[in-house]
C-alpha cells in the first residue's frame, strides 16, 4: 500500500501546472487525489511526477455567467462545495443531489469535480448528470483553450480526449431556462458506497407542458458514461405521461450495457436502469413544474 517513489511539483499558476504537464509528459495532476492516490497505492498507477493543483488561487468558484449563459465550475470545486452551495440547491437540484450521493463527507470536503470527469471512471457520479445536463469542459494547454462537449470527452473506460499536456481548468453547463428541472438518483449497497446504477435526467417542459429537452445520463451502465440519447429523444414533444416515462426508461435501458460484479447480475442491473430512469424522470418533471423537490 505504499505507493511507487514520484516527484512532486506544486504549482502557483495554471500556466505553470501546464509547463510542468508539457515537459514531463507521464507526470499526473493531482486534485483532490480520491481517485489517484488508491491507485497509486496499489500501484495501478505509477506517475514519476505529481502536479498539485491545489495551491493554484482561484479555482474552487461555482458561479453564473449570464454573458456567457453558462454555470461555470472551476477545476478545484469539490463535491462539499456543491452540497452546501443554495445557488445548486434551487437552480440545479441535479448536482445537487448527485453532490449528496458521492462517497462520504471525507470524500466529498477533497473530491472535486473536474477530478471525477478527467478521471473517466463509469462509477463516477458526476459525468452522468453531466451528459444529463450537456456540460462542456475547458481545457487549457499550451497552446490556449479548448472547449470540448462533454458528449466529446468519453473515449473509453479512464480515458478522456483530454491531452496529457492540457488541465481541465473549468466545467459548464448551460443556465436553467424556464420550466426545467433535473434530479439524480442513486441506487447504492450502503450509505457511501458508489452506485449499483445512477441516473441523471434534466427535462425542460414547453409552455403547453409537453418536453421541450430531455437529458438522460447513466452511471455505472456500461464501460464509460452512458447518454442515453434514443430515450431523450423519444420523449421530445410529448407530454410527461406515465407510457412516456416506461417507453423512455426502457430505451435508456437498452442503452445500458452493465457488467457482473459483486453489485448485482447484468440482468439486475439493466432492470435497475429501467427503474432509476422512470424516478429520475418522475422528480425532474415534479421539479420543471415547480413542484417539489
Ligand atoms: C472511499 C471512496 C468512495 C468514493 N465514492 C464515490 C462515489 O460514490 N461516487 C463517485 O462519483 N466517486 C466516488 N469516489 C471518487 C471521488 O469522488 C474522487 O474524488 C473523484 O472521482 C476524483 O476527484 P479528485 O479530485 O479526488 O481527483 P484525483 O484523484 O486527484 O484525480 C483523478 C484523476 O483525474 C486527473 N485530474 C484531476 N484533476 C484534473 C484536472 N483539473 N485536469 C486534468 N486532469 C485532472 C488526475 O490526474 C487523475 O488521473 C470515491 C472515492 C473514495 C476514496
């Protein structure tokens, strides 16, 4: 449990961190370190050099911008953050929530966010309302900025289309418009534990009340992060009836691709996708009406 010897580097600046990323090419950034130092440790991960971005100022905000029409979330913007914040709780209930489900309070005072993207892992609860939400990702390289759709980020399991000389330097996701809602729902073994299957869904409602957008992410569903794209789109234009939500919770079920471990059976777990959706669906609804949370 000890890990590999490594270098350490601590940066003051982001155009510092990314000097470092470019002259050692297999160096690792490290963040709130939940997902890298368990690895490390068990030497699944062997980085010569860590970059530290945790002394970098001003990279923990979470705020709207209107010019840009986004919710901007900085690289060091840990799940505490979004737990506590009022903005999340009344504007973007589905971070919340996914906030709320993470881990432990250990987990969530370090864990950031932007960490949980680049890491990739399809356990991870975040990239699931991410893709619910359409969200972007900033990354910053040598050359300058690059905003990739988070549709655009997944390639494999643990693998981003983030290059090894660029920093995840800040996450967005569109502002809330009239009439729209999300909710994030967890199934876990215990308290704490990651999910058996989690669901992100955001659904913005038209003005007769029918779907206007629909976004549907799954967790733990298959090798990366799943869209659920087919079930959103079956629900475009139609009301938020009950057929409506089985037909599109079977479609993000067919969407799911689940493995046997020691969380449940493929079986089971497609059939908890089915369930999850059909909730996450039901409390976004609620919540696009102005209902309760
Ligand atoms: C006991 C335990 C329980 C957990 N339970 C859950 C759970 O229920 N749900 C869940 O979703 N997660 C869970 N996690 C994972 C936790 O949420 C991690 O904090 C998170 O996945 C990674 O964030 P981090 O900031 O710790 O990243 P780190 O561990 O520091 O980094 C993870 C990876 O991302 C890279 N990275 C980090 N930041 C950046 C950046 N800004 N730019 C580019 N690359 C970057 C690192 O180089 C590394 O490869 C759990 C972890 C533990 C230890």
């Amino acid at each position: 449990m000890i890990p590999a010897a490594f270098k350490y580097a601590s940066p003051s600046t982001v155009q510092q961190a990314i000097e470092l990323l470019s002259k050692h090419r297999d160096a690792k950034v490290l963040a709130g370190g939940h997902s890298l130092l368990p690895l490390m440790k068990l030497r699944l991960a062997m980085p010569p050099v860590l970059v530290d971005i945790n002394r970098i100022p001003d990279l923990d905000y979470i705020r709207e911008d209107p010019q840009l029409n986004r919710l901007r979330i900085g690289a060091l913007a840990r799940h505490d953050d979004f737990e506590r914040s009022s903005l999340i709780e009344q504007r973007y209930p589905i971070l919340w929530d996914t906030a709320r489900g993470i881990g432990d309070p250990l987990v969530r005072n370090r864990g950031t966010m932007a960490g949980a993207v680049a890491h990739a892992d399809p356990a991870a609860d975040w990239p699931a309302s991410l893709l619910a939400l359409n969200a972007e990702v900033v990354a910053t390289g040598p050359t300058g900025e690059r905003v990739i759709p988070i549709t655009e980020l997944y390639v494999a399991i643990l693998t981003t289309t983030l290059r090894a000389d660029e920093l995840l330097t800040e996450i967005r996701v569109p502002l809330p418009t009239e009439r729209s809602g999300g909710a994030y729902e967890k199934l876990e073994r215990k308290v704490g534990d990651y999910a058996v299957i989690g669901v992100g869904a955001q659904l913005t409602l038209d003005a007769s009340g029918n779907v206007a957008s629909a976004g549907i992410g799954l967790c733990n569903a298959g090798s990366m992060s799943i869209k659920a794209t087919q079930a959103e789109n079956f629900l475009i234009g139609k009301p938020v009836a009950p057929d409506n939500v089985n037909q599109a919770a079977q479609l993000a079920m067919e969407a799911s691709d689940p493995i046997e471990d020691d969380r449940g059976p493929v079986d089971y777990k497609r059939a908890m996708v089915r369930e999850m959706t059909r909730r996450a669906l039901r409390r976004a609804l609620e919540r696009a009406r102005g209902g309760a949370a």
